[in-house]
C-alpha cells in the first residue's frame, strides 16, 4: 500500500516495497541550445567535487558515512523542456537506526549547489562530455536516430540532442558555467519525488528548499507535417542502420493517445508484432526491428539494421504493414496481445523505482497523478477502430539511413 503526499512539485511516495529510500530532483528549462550543453558541463561537475568537499577522495567517504550513498546527475528532453536530474539513494532509516537522511539531504545540497568551478574541473568535464559523445555517434544505430531527428524535426525541439554538442561545448568557458548555475537555480522549474519508506517531516524539509510554482509551458507539441526528405550516409560499419519517422498530428495531452502507444504495440513492440514477424521472423531481412513512440513530440519511429541491398524490400514491407493496420487487416490475437503486455508493462511499473519515478514525473507535467486503474481503463477503452484511426493519421516524415560498407 502506498501512501502520497504531495504538494505542488514535492511529492513523496511512502511504502515498504523497497529497503533503499530514493529521490530524484529535476531542474527544468526550455530545450534550447546553448542551455542544453552548459547544462550537461553542470552534470558533470555536480558529480565531481564541490566547495565543502574538495576531493574526490573525502565525496567517496562521505558517501561511505551514508551507509553507501549513491548519487548520479543525467539530463534528458520532454518535448521543449530539457532536464537537469539529480538522482539519489541511501538505506531507509528504519533499518539503519539513525537519522542520517537529513544528512544525506544535506549532502546532495552541497553537490547542486556548490560545484567545484574552475579551470581543472571544467577541463576534466569537457573531456568526459566530448569521450561520451564521440562514443555516443560512433554507434551506427544512435547516428541514424540522431540524424533522422535533426532532419526531419529540423528548427523544432526534438532535433535538439539531450547530451549537447562537442562545437558549443568548446566555446563555454567558466564564468560562462558559474553565471548559468546561479542563473538555473533562481529560475529553473523544479520536481522533486522520494519513493520509500520516508518519514513524513522529510516532505516538509523538501518543501522548504525546493517548493515552486510551475512556470514553463506545456513540455507537449506536435512536429510538424513537412515534404518527406530521405538521406544516406556511409560509414565503414558492416551493419547498415535505417530509421523512418511519422508525425502522428497528435502528443501525449490527447484524450485518445493511449490507442497510439497500442499502435506501436502492435506494429513494433511485441516479440510478434508486425514489423518483427514479417522482415525478421519469416523474411530474415533484417537483424533487429522496432517501433518507438516520442510522446511529448508527437513522433512515431521506426528502427531497423539491415543489409544495405535489403533497403528498398524493407521500406517496402515496412509501408505494407501500417497499410495492414489502417485497412484493419490485424488479427484480433495481435491486437489483445498488445494490451495486455501494455497493461503488464504499466502494472510493473510500481515495481521499478526508475519507472515510477519517470511516470510520476511525465504525469505531473502533463498536470496529472500517476493513478494506475485510470491507464489500465484506458488501455481496456482501446477499440481496432481506434488503432486503425491512429494508424490513419501517420505521414512519413523522413527517413535516415548509415549504410555500412558490407
């Protein structure tokens, strides 16, 4: 049984599901570039040392001191908004006999507000940046998504890669990165979630430091409908990756999406789905296959590693498979089958701290709760004509393709 206490952006979720108490704070901003890099060189350094605890050395004793704390700063994008996330978790003090949660509050105070700032710590930060991105496009598949984004949502958010850019990053400098962090701190939105067995003065401690008032728009739009453009590129990898995009004229603030996410199901997210059974399964055309939907974008994605001559025959099928779907032409197993594993996925949820948090977040900004029967409804609303309907409103957007030299 889970008790909510919530009020504004600080809620906290009390059961005894789990032995670890976790948090999570995001800092929110418009997705927007430069913003977008600084914020990354930030993650860095929130994780690195600060002013109170000037080593790496005396961070990991501390995190020793609270019973193993473990700490992580990512950043992501929901449609126009970038987030800056400080991530958290530390022993329930139910078993740990002390009271060194406020400590651990205190900690991870100390690490946002008080980063290190200087000339050796920003250079230590744009070398990691610059290793993960280079890693990051050096991988034929995320280069095709990356790509297929930057062509197809060209002047819109999603062409905006989370993680920055290597040639602004360069040009920030440190007082370009103190400036920002003041600047983020007064101004940024902010959530704040704490999933445990977490005592109730907590909420109160979290409010003191962290309550506001939502200030940016909505995090939803829809990309919008442009002349299909296709593009290659070739790279010496011996697996050829494609990736097509497909406006839905819909996001996730639509009374109807649930028949969107079932739509992906079907076509792409099963282990039968549409897509996996005719190109892998029964052509073996393909080495991988799957749908994806960017809900706060209004995207629907499709991604593949094929073998370069195999490219016209997969778009072709491909195209033959939403067809299927829009001409109602799906069984009426594939169908169930793709509720019911979107029902199971959504039940699982309160099982994984990640995916709570991240549901409960994505709910809050759509001004939602989080309340499991009411996604499980809707999925049950879910009719074929409401798939075929949804599979009606895609337009091809783009399609991107590294072909490998096989």
């Amino acid at each position: 049984m889970t008790k909510t206490i919530n009020s504004n952006n600080v809620e906290l979720l009390i059961n005894d599901k789990f032995k670890d108490v976790h948090f999570s704070i995001r800092f929110m901003c418009e997705n927007k570039e430069p913003d977008i890099s600084i914020r990354n060189l930030l993650a860095y350094l929130m994780i690195d040392r600060n002013e109170k605890y000037l080593t790496k050395q005396s961070i990991n004793l501390k995190t020793d001191d609270l019973f193993a704390l473990s700490f992580d700063v990512k950043t992501s994008s929901y449609g126009k908004i970038h987030v800056l996330e400080m991530k958290f978790t530390t022993l329930s003090e139910r078993y740990s006999k002390e009271a060194h949660l406020e400590e651990a509050l205190s900690f991870i105070e100390s690490c946002i507000r008080t980063p290190l700032i200087n000339e050796e710590t920003v250079l230590e930060a744009k070398q990691n940046m610059r290793s993960n991105l280079l890693r990051i496009y050096d991988k034929p598949s995320t280069l095709a998504a990356l790509s297929a984004l930057a062509l197809g949502g060209k002047d819109e958010p999603i062409s905006l890669f989370s993680l920055g850019r290597i040639d602004i990053m360069d040009k920030i400098t440190v007082e370009d990165l103190k400036d920002y962090h003041k600047k983020m701190l007064k101004e940024d939105d902010v959530y704040v979630i704490g999933i445990g067995q977490i005592d109730l003065r907590y909420h109160e401690i979290l409010k003191s430091i962290y309550s506001k008032v939502k200030t940016l728009p909505s995090a939803s739009y829809c990309v919008l409908d442009k002349d299909f453009q296709e593009k290659k590129i070739s790279r010496k990898v011996k697996q050829t990756s494609l990736v097509s995009l497909y406006t839905l004229g819909k996001n996730n603030t639509d009374p109807n999406y649930m028949s969107y996410r079932v739509l992906s199901y079907l076509l792409g997210t099963l282990p039968n789905s549409l897509l996996f059974t005719e190109i892998r399964e029964k052509r073996n055309l393909c080495y991988s296959i799957y749908s994806n939907l960017m809900h706060y974008d209004g995207i629907l994605s499709i991604h593949t590693g094929i073998s370069k001559k195999q490219r016209t025959l997969v778009l072709k099928l491909i195209d033959e498979q939403i067809e299927l779907i829009k001409n109602d032409k799906f069984s009426d197993s594939l169908f169930l089958s793709a509720k019911s594993l979107l029902k199971n996925n959504y039940i699982a949820i309160e099982d994984d701290v990640s995916s709570w948090m991240n549901i409960a977040f994505s709910a809050w900004l759509l001004d939602k709760k989080f309340e499991l029967q009411n996604y499980v409804e809707e999925i049950a609303n879910v009719d074929r004509q409401s798939i075929v309907d949804a599979a009606l409103s895609l337009k091809k957007l783009c399609t991107f393709t590294v072909t490998g030299q096989e």
